[in-house]
C-alpha cells in the first residue's frame, strides 16, 4: 500500500500532497493483497553495537579497483537460502510494509519516533490478513507514530533483511519503493552498514 500510494499516485501531482490523501484511501477500499515471503536476521545484543564500516574494513578497500561493491557482514548470496539464524515470513495475504532508519519519512509523517539515523538498526512495520477499518488506523497512525503499536500492525527490527515477491504474474501494478523511487519489482535484500558514508549539508 505505501509504494502504491507514492507511485502510482504520480498521475496525479497537480492535486499537490492531497494525492496521497486519495491514493491511501483509494488503495484501503482496493484492498489489494499481495503474496511474497520476508525474512530478517533476528538482533541480540551484539547486533546492537554498530561497529563503523571503515574502521572494519578499510584492508579490504585498501588499493582494491574503483567500484569494489562494500563488504556485507549478514546477506547471503543473493541465489542462496538465508540463513538458519533467520526469521522467515511467508503470506499471501501482505497488505502493506514499511521500514526506516530515520523517524521521519515526509514532512508530516513521524511512523517511528523511535528511530534515529545512527543506531544501526531498520525498524519494520507490516500488516496482513486485516480488514479497511485496521487499515485506514495503520495509515493514520503513520503521521504520529501510533502506527507501530497498534494491535493489528506486526512490528520488528533488524540489522539486514530480505524481501521476495511471489506475485509477479497475478497482473496489475506492484512495486517496491526505496526512499520514494520505484525499484524493480523482484527479490531485494539489504543491510545497514555503520557511517559508511559522510553527508555534508550547507
């Protein structure tokens, strides 16, 4: 539901940020269920230590070709099962997903206040098997972050994470979203890596 109501809500930019008013309550009457399995590496306590990336492995970057993809601590091969450690999810019947690293995703939605840049850890968000009236709470809940504790709303957080989708060719438009563009709508998998990069802002 989020990535439908960010993309597919593109026809509409004249209406201003009201299209996303219409496109949530568009998408909650649609009701559209999708099928796709989500597994996550489950945290302990030494995952809650977030080591800076560069001082991990700058050896392995050290005089390496430009381009060289960063050194992940937790995925798998991409082709390969996760592993046993894992906690997998399967259901046909997903309704909507979020996950964040910041508290704010939108000027004027907070669906994790819990949440900071730095600590390391994506905060996960997700519905299933649950009714319009659960729905539209979920989504207003995202403004001021009562999303996350709403009974109908399942909730966790991880260090890294992978995402399959299963419905591919039930028809109809589906996407996945990564800070509000449209990425391919396949197997994505992904994982926070501690400062691996320095923004500046003036």
């Amino acid at each position: 539901l989020m990535s439908f109501l960010d993309i597919d809500s593109e026809r509409a930019r004249f209406l201003g940020g009201f299209r996303f008013t219409v496109w949530a309550i568009l998408g909650i009457i649609l009701r559209r269920k999708y099928r796709g399995v989500l597994s996550y590496k489950e945290m302990d306590e030494e995952d809650k230590i977030l080591e800076k990336y560069w001082d991990i492995n700058s050896d392995y970057h050290a005089g390496s070709q430009e381009g060289l993809a960063p050194r992940t601590e937790f995925l798998p091969d991409q082709n390969e099962s996760v592993p046993g450690d894992w906690k997998t999810i399967e259901d046909k019947s997903f309704l909507s997903l979020l996950g964040v690293n910041v508290p704010w995703i939108a000027t004027d939605a907070n669906p994790r206040p819990d949440s900071s840049l730095d600590d390391g850890v994506f905060r996960m968000m997700y519905q299933r098997k649950r009714g319009r009236f659960d729905m539209a709470r979920f989504m207003l809940g995202i403004e001021d972050g009562t999303g996350m504790n709403l009974k109908s709303a399942e909730t966790f957080s991880t260090r890294a994470l992978r995402l399959e989708p299963k419905d591919k060719k039930l028809g109809g438009s589906r996407y996945i979203c990564i800070d509000g563009e449209a990425v391919e709508y396949t197997t994505l998998q992904m994982e926070l890596l501690g400062s691996f990069m320095k923004v500046f802002c003036f």
